[in-house]
C-alpha cells in the first residue's frame, strides 16, 4: 500500500477498525481494478465509488457513513482527473468548494459539528484545533436550526501559506437587526445566540458577519492550524 | 436515510445512593433536553443524594450544551441532589475558557474516582451513620 493509499485508509480508520478498513479497501480497489501498491491520485474517484457498498454494510450510524462518505467524496473530487494543477488555482470556485451540510432538522447540527471536527482533523489539525472548529460549527448550526428554521453549512479547507478551514453558515432566516449589540454582550437571547455568536468570534481567527434583516445571514470564519 | 434520533436515551445508573450518567454519544439538543428530564425524575424518587455526570466521552461541547449541563447541575442541587461533573477533556476545557464559558456554580472533577470521592466528602452532617462510615472528617470536632 502507497501513501495515496495510506491517505484513504487514513480516513476508513476514523469510522472503522483497521482490519475492516483494510478488508474495506482491499476488496474496493479489486473492483475498482487499481493496485494500491501503485495508487495515484487520479484513480482515488473509481476507488472512493468502490467503497460506497461496502460503507453502507459497516458503517451502521447513519451520521458516521455520510461523513465519511463526505470525506471520501472530498479527496476524490480534489483529485479528479479533470481539474487543472496547482497552477492554474483560482480563489474559492474552481477547486472543490468543500463539503456542505443541509441544515434542516436538530440532528444536523450534531452531523455539522462531527464532520468540522472530522475534517480538521483530516487536516493534521491538533486536538484543540479541532474542538474548537467542531464547537464554532456546532454554534453557527445551531442558530441556523433556531433562528432561520434552515439553511446550509459549508467547510472547506484552505489552501496556500496558512493552512487551515473555512466554514459558511448561510440562511434565508429573519436576520440579526442588530449585530453590533449582539457581538458586544449586552444583549442576552432565549437561547444564548449572543453568547453562541461571541463564542464562535473568540473560537476563531477570522469572522464576518453579513446580515439583512428579512433577508437572511452569512457568517464566515476561518480557522488556521496554529 | 434516517435514524429515529428521538429515541436515543443516554443511561442513569444507580449506585450505593447516588446517581451516575456517563455520557458517550454526540450530544444532540434533544437528548440534553431528555437527560435534564430523566435526571429530575429520578431525583424525584427520593433515595440519591449525589450525582455524577461523566462527560469523558463528549468531543465537543457548545454553548447550549454547555448551559443545559448548568441548568441540569442547579436543577439537581434545588432538588438536594449536589451534582459534580467529571471527565472534561483538555481540548474541551480550553476551548471553554476561550469562549468565556466556564461553569459558574457546578463542581467538577479530574474523573469518575474523584467525583465519587468529592461527592463522600460533601454529605451533609447528621446524617445516618451508615454514611458516616469512612469519616475521618468527625476527629476534628474535639
């Protein structure tokens, strides 16, 4: 097994025991006809699509198989064969823009939150890193569940001289009126967005709030690995 | 696909007069929300006077967690149940204090074994001498 390989097994083993994942991988890549003695990038797609049976047989949480199917989707994706080098990078659309997460019921705050924390993981982020990415993600899911009923998480990684992710929280919700007066601790909510929003500021290297009220509200932060 | 997640119900185990939750799951909003619920009927019941709650196994808590395992502790001590809670990991803890969320108000231990102990150390005075057992705590009385 090669490092390319050794990457996707890497992921297998955050939901599986190595020998499953090992089994897992072994039987994907004879369907898939690559070795992974001599895995490339370009064969990561037909190898990850491989994988899906077998997932759905082991991974028996609903919210583990779609993270890390996620995960899987994401290597496969950044490693198409179509897409241009490295070269040729353009800001946030060309490349794969990450892993989104609908957010529409209560348990997709917790799925939010699990793959944020996967996915610095991923990224060779530490402990505290990634905590603190999984609880930022946890907050911004949660306010979108509250307060605009739905919405949509986004995480993606950030490339370039500072490693590190960045997550969307978008929604169509009612809005924050104002913004200045929640971030500054005066104002206290029912459910503590205040306290969630200047929580997730604190958690985070950068944040930008853009809100319209009846419109909906975007929070941007990112997050470098230290 | 969808898993019923409604039905997920994090264990309270009774042991020699106290009660002890360990939590191991991905805390959703509901099952915080059913554990305060469980914890208080079984406070109700009248034969625990202590209450552990083990959150070793929690990766991630936020903000309404976090307040709703306050909330939970208060609520247990109104009713005469003191609660500590033991087992926050260090990523967790730090990235409580960033965040300025401490748990104002709730005991907390390294781990279950002194949680335990804490709790032994907390009954009250005057009560049975069956729980006076291991007191060392009456020689100072003199």
């Amino acid at each position: 097994m090669n490092e390319i390989a050794g990457e996707i097994l890497a992921i297998l083993r955050r939901y599986l025991s190595e020998p499953t994942s090992r089994s897992l991988l072994t039987s994907a890549a004879r369907r898939a006809n690559v070795r992974l003695e001599v895995l490339v990038r370009s064969e990561i797609p037909q190898l990850v699509q491989q994988l899906g049976p077998g997932l759905n047989i082991f991974l028996q949480e609903p919210e583990k198989l779609q993270n890390c199917k996620s995960l899987l989707a994401l290597v496969a994706v950044e490693n198409a064969p179509s897409i241009p080098t490295e070269s040729q990078q353009q800001p946030s659309e060309g490349r794969a823009d990450g892993i989104s997460v609908p957010i529409r019921a209560e348990h997709d705050v917790v799925r939010a939150r699990t793959l944020g924390k996967d996915m610095a993981k991923q990224l060779g982020f530490s402990e505290v890193v990634q905590t603190k990415v999984a609880t930022a993600v946890s907050e911004l899911a949660r306010n979108i569940f509250q307060y605009a009923g739905t919405g949509e998480i986004r995480i993606r990684r950030i490339e370039g001289k500072r490693r590190g992710i960045e997550v969307v929280a978008r929604d169509q919700g009612p809005g924050i009126s104002d913004p200045a007066l929640i971030l500054s601790g005066a104002y206290r909510s029912k459910w503590g967005m205040g306290a969630g929003l200047r929580g997730t500021k604190r958690l985070v290297d950068e944040f930008e709030l853009d809100t319209h009220p009846g419109l909906g509200t975007t929070v941007r932060i990112r997050k470098y690995a230290e | 696909m969808v898993m019923m997640m409604e039905t997920q119900r994090i264990p309270i185990v009774r042991l020699s007069g106290k009660l002890i939750v360990s939590i191991q799951t991905a805390l959703s909003d509901t099952v915080v929300d059913r554990l305060q619920q469980d914890v208080a009927a079984a406070c109700e019941r009248g034969d625990a006077r202590g209450l552990v709650v083990d959150v070793s196994g929690v990766d991630v808590l936020d903000s309404y967690i976090t307040r709703s395992l306050r909330d939970l502790a208060v609520m247990a001590r109104l009713m005469g149940v003191e609660t500590v809670v033991c087992g926050l990991r260090p990523a967790v803890a730090m990235t409580l204090v960033e965040m300025g969320m401490e748990l104002p108000g709730v005991r907390t231990a390294l781990n279950l074994d002194r949680a335990l102990a804490l709790l032994d150390s907390l009954q009250p005075e005057g009560l049975p001498n069956d729980l006076a057992g291991e007191g060392d705590e009456w020689e100072g009385e003199a």
